[in-house]
C-alpha cells in the first residue's frame, strides 16, 4: 500500500518538475528566435530608409534607428556590422524597388526613358541614394541599373566593345544628372524662401546669366533665356535622346 503511494504522488511531482525543466530550456531559445524573426534585416532596413529620409546620412545612427525600432543596438548589429554596411544596403533596396517598378518594354528606346527616369525619380525622393551610388559604384546597386540598361543596349543591335562603351556613357549621364537635379532641389529647399517659386528662382539665374562678361561667357549669355519654363524630366530625357542618337550613328 505504501508503495502504491508513493508511485501515485511520485510520478505527477516528478511529470511537472520535468515539465518545468523543458520549459526553462526551451524558453530562451525561443524567445531569441521569436526576437530574430520579429526585427529582420528587411525591418532594419526599411527604418534606415526612413532615417535617411527624414534626416540625410547624418541622422542614420544606430542609436537613432534602435529608438525607432524599439530595440537595442546590439539587436542591429546582430543583423547589420556596421553603418557603410547599412547605407550600401538600404541604398541596393530603393534600387531594387525602382527596377522592379520600371515596366518592360519591347522597344529598347522607350525601355531605357523609363529606366532613366526610375532612377532620376529614385534619386529625387532619396538623394542620399545618388551619393551613396557615386562613392561606391562598384556595389550592387549600380550593378542593377547598369545591368537594365546593357540589355538595352545589347537589343539595340550594338555589338563588341561599343556595349561597354554605350553602356557606361548612359550610365554615367543618368546618374551624373540625376545626382545633379537632385542637389540642386535640395540647395533650394534648403536656401530658398517658402515663397520663392520655380519661376522666380529660374527668372533670377537667367537674369545673372545675362549680365555675365559677354567675352567671356557669350554661349552662356545667348542660351539665358532657354533657362526660362524648362522642364527637367523633358530636358534629363533629350540628353538621353542625344546618347541613344549617337549609339545609333555609330554602328
């Protein structure tokens, strides 16, 4: 009888102290795991593009990402080494997104406007992404726009070494201009009075190009007033126009 009893009390007691022990094994691991899945390198990413949005690269800090975030850095830079590491990928991410974006097309012409403009678009919303692209073109995200853009080229029949020469100049016109418009709307947001508008800001450069040396800046001076109601999409596509006609002239 008292061996019964024992075995009858002993076995629930030692089923719950089990229990308990595979609980407080199990729990850490899985909790870790639930934190890794909840704060990927996708979510990092994507508030680093807020950061840099909202605040240019000097407000991406760690600390500053780990606030918006609800973390700690040491959860990010679990995910992530470094800050160069995170600007190289948030920057690839818009990239890929814009690429994504730009429908193809079966005329390679009008595949190329609609990459150009991917990026130039790209570039306005984010302009810390044109400077990222021109201090690290080796990385991938250049390698995506220069990727869309050789294909383009390859369609246009353009054969032998004339691809890599076609297809870096409309590469480098692209984000060359693009990195340009994008600094300049920045210097006018930035200077400027609320109240300035285009047309005022372009009607008092056209008028300083006027008043320029005439022996020294007579082309500048002859083309003051095309400066007047341009539209920079239109004019970023002529010059791309421009390259494509050449690609054209010479094959």
């Amino acid at each position: 009888m008292e061996r019964s009893s024992t075995n009858l009390l002993g076995a629930p007691v030692q089923d719950c102290q089990d229990g308990a022990v595979a609980k407080k094994a199990t729990r850490g691991p899985e909790r870790e795991r639930r934190r890794e899945d909840a704060l990927s390198r996708e979510r990092i990413v994507e508030a680093a593009i807020a950061l840099l949005d909202a605040n240019g690269e000097d407000g991406l800090t760690f600390r500053a990402l780990a606030t918006r975030l609800a973390t700690g850095p040491g959860a990010i830079y679990w995910h992530v080494t470094n800050k160069s590491e995170l600007l190289v990928a948030a920057t690839d991410a818009v990239v890929a997104r814009t690429m994504g974006e730009v429908r193809g097309s079966t005329e390679p012409h009008e595949a190329i406007h609609r990459i150009a403009l991917g990026v130039f678009d790209a570039i306005e919303a984010h302009p810390w992404v044109g400077a990222q692209l021109s201090r690290a073109p080796w990385e991938t995200a250049m390698l995506r726009i220069y990727e869309r853009l050789g294909r383009q080229v390859e369609a246009l029949g353009v054969r032998g070494r004339a691809q890599f020469t076609a297809a870096s100049t409309l590469l480098g016109y692209v984000i060359g201009v693009s990195v340009q418009n994008a600094t300049a709307s920045q210097f006018a947001r930035r200077e400027l009075a609320p109240s300035t508008s285009r047309v005022d800001f372009l009607e008092a450069a056209a008028a300083r190009w006027r008043e320029l040396d005439a022996r020294e800046y007579s082309f500048t001076r002859n083309v003051a007033a095309h400066l007047l109601g341009h539209d920079d999409r239109k004019e970023f596509l002529a010059g791309i126009d421009l390259i494509l006609a050449g690609i054209a002239g010479s094959e």
